[in-house]
C-alpha cells in the first residue's frame, strides 16, 4: 500500500493528517517572501511538519483509504497498522523512510523520529500556478541630484546680451523651462507606471480561482435540477472538472447526468491517481472558462475546479 500517496492527497484539502500508531503530519500556511540579497520571490505555500505525539485515530486517513479501495472500514484500518509497524521496524534498524513529495523519517539517538520536510510540490492550492522567480535589481533615478546637475551646468542666471540678439535670452528660458518639464513628466510617467504594474499584478492573483478537486467516488444521489447557460465548445484547453472517480462506471453515469442539465460533459482520461476524471465542459478561452467556473461553483458544485491541460 502506498501510504504516502493517500496523505499527500489529503495534505492538499486538510491541515492535519494523522496517520494512527504512528504520528501526524501538519501544514502551516506561510506567506510569500522576497530575499533581500538575491531578490528572489516566494509565492506563498503551506510548511510540513510531524508530530509524533498526535497518534490517536481521527478516522480521516482511514475512511479515505477506504473509500479509494472499496475496502470496509476495519480494513482498510488494519492495512494501515500493518503498515506503520513494518515502518517502524525500518526505523528501528537505523534507515531513513522517503515518503515521496512528503519529506524523510530517520530515528535520533534519543529514539524520537526526525523529519526533514520535501520541497517539490506546493500543498496550498491558493497558490497553484505561482512559481519562484528572481528579479534585477532596480536602479532608481535621483531627480533631486539630477536637478542640481542640471543647474550646474545651465546656471538660472541668464548672462545679459546686446540688445541686437534679444531672442537669445529668450531662447535660454524656453530651454530651460523645457528641461524642467521633461524631468517633471518622465518623473510623473514612471509613478503612473509602477501604479498599473501593481494594480494587474493584484487583478492576476484575483483570477488564480484554480483548486485542488476532491476525489468522489460513489454517487449516492443526483445533483439537484438547475438551469445553466454553458458555452457550446468541445475542445479547448480550459476544463471545469465535475470529480473523479475509482470506477469508471461512476463517471459514465456523472457524464449522463451532467449532459441530462445541458452541459457538454464528457471524460477527459485517468489522471496520476489512476481516477477517471469528468468535465462540465472545455474551453478554448481562459477568461470565458473562469467565468463559467465562478457560475458553476456558485450554483452547481463548490468544489469544482479548472484543469489546465492540452489533450491533443
């Protein structure tokens, strides 16, 4: 049994996933850092941790295995036991236990476990999408000192003339005034520039709606009747995902149901779970898909979500 797959799974929708006998692994959100020496930026993300005293069963991890394998409750919680105590016995005899995109387990010479959390994936769904980057650095003009430059090297004191050339005074204040100005301009640009970067980099965080589906599995009931205006596109790469499901008879019969309320539902294929995953629809147009998403979740399913994802 792959532990690991079912609590990085879980990892994405709750803050504590306890895995019973054994300990529990916890998220705590952090928010985006920019390092001031190397101006990279850190888009925010939930920090892994263990906690070997959090071993009472809360039944979250349990149920979930049972629900994914068709398996009772009782057995899927004893597959779990069985599997911590083969764990600890690899702990025991001093070798460190990888849990893939989790972290690393190894015993200390107290007999206490260590963990040493894994930095390749980004458990916050908030913040799906958002990578590190680094910027250069900005070198920011000195107008004052620019200013007084100027000054030095055009004094404002204008040197009298004979009175034959009286347009080379003038020609000097028109100078000097047009001078002044472009430095007030260039100076005015450059706010009205920094302002409209920060407001489209507000307006594109707004529009990350993209979010982590949770996996349903046995359709108990239809979904309740509602009429909903769905762009009539069949191909795109824009996707509201309706769920995923461990038998693919489920999603045929999401597809029925989805396409009885109009939608153009179909499967898009098996994602990495091994899970038949189930569209309300697909579209070429991002912005058109993000506002039939914010209708769907509003009057169809919360937790539907947008898969980005070219099927050619």
């Amino acid at each position: 049994m792959q532990l690991e797959t079912y609590i990085s799974d879980l990892l994405y929708r709750y803050d504590c996933v306890i895995v019973p006998e054994f300990g529990a692994f916890l998220t705590q959100r952090v928010s985006a850092k920019v390092h001031e020496s190397t101006h990279a930026f850190y888009p925010p993300k939930k920090m892994l941790s263990f906690n070997e005293q959090l071993q009472t069963n809360d039944g979250l991890l349990a149920n979930y295995i049972a629900d994914v394998e068709k398996l009772p409750y009782d057995v899927a919680l004893s597959k779990i036991t069985k599997h911590v105590k083969s764990i600890k016995s690899y702990l025991v005899a001093g070798e460190t236990i990888a849990f893939e995109n989790i972290g690393e387990l190894l015993l200390n010479t107290e007999g206490h476990i260590n963990f040493e959390p894994s930095h390749q994936i980004n458990y916050l769904t908030d913040a799906f999408g958002l990578a590190q980057f680094t910027s250069q650095d900005i070198a920011r003009e000195v107008y004052k000192e620019e200013a007084e430059a100027l000054e030095e090297a055009i004094p404002l004191t204008i040197t009298p003339e004979k009175r034959s050339k009286p347009y080379l005074k003038y020609a000097a204040i028109a100078l000097i005034a047009l001078t002044i100005g472009g430095f007030a301009t260039s100076r005015y640009y450059n706010t009205q520039v920094d302002a409209h970067n920060q407001l489209a980099q507000e307006d594109a965080n707004e529009q990350l709606d993209a979010k982590i589906q949770e996996a349903t599995f046995v359709i108990d009931s239809p979904l309740p009747a509602a009429t909903l205006s769905v762009a009539q596109k069949p191909v795109g790469n824009y996707h509201i995902v309706a769920g995923a499901f461990r038998i693919e008879a489920n999603s045929d019969k999401k597809v029925a149901q989805l396409k009885a309320k109009g939608f153009k539902a179909r499967k898009i294929g098996v994602n990495r779970y091994g899970l038949h995953e189930v569209v309300y629809a697909s579209y070429e147009d991002r912005l058109e898909a993000l506002q039939a998403l914010r209708q769907i979740k509003r009057e169809q399913n919360r937790e539907a979500w947008l898969l980005v994802k070219n099927l050619d």
